[in-house]
C-alpha cells in the first residue's frame, strides 16, 4: 500500500497510475477530493487532509498507513572499477 502527499499534481499523479497500473492499491491526500476524482475512478483511495500542517499529514499518514512500513530510498550503487 502506497500514500502520496499531494498526488493530483504531474509527478504525483503519475507515480499513482503506475502503481495502479501494477496492481497495488495506493491512497492519495489532498486538501480538496474533488480533485481526486479522476484517481479515485483508476481504483486509488481519497483521504482528504490540511496539507499545509505537518501534524495534519503525520495523523492522516499514520491513519491510512495502519503500520505499514515502507522505504523509497534509492539502492546504494558503487561503480565497480
């Protein structure tokens, strides 16, 4: 399961469909579902939220992801020499 702050803009509405694309079920938080609809018709979850207050988001997040963990951090490469 995915959560994407702010995720009807182009890059976040874009990582959202290609994970629907595979399948995965992803969760979008935006300060107005009526710009979600599009999303929401793909198969992803609407959670509106104040996303201008960082403890508005840390609740909604922590809310959506019910203690699941996930990290996005790119794998660490060396270059072979």
């Amino acid at each position: 399961m995915y959560v994407i702050l702010c995720g009807t803009g182009q890059v976040g509405s874009a990582t959202a469909r290609a994970l629907l694309d595979e399948g995965q079920q992803v969760t979008i938080i935006i300060r107005d579902e009526s710009h979600g609809e599009d999303l929401k018709e793909a198969g992803a979850k609407i959670a509106v939220a104040d996303v201008v207050t960082s403890s508005a988001v840390d609740a909604r997040c922590r809310k959506e992801r019910a203690g699941k963990d996930h990290n996005h951090a790119p794998p660490s490469h060396k270059k072979s020499e």
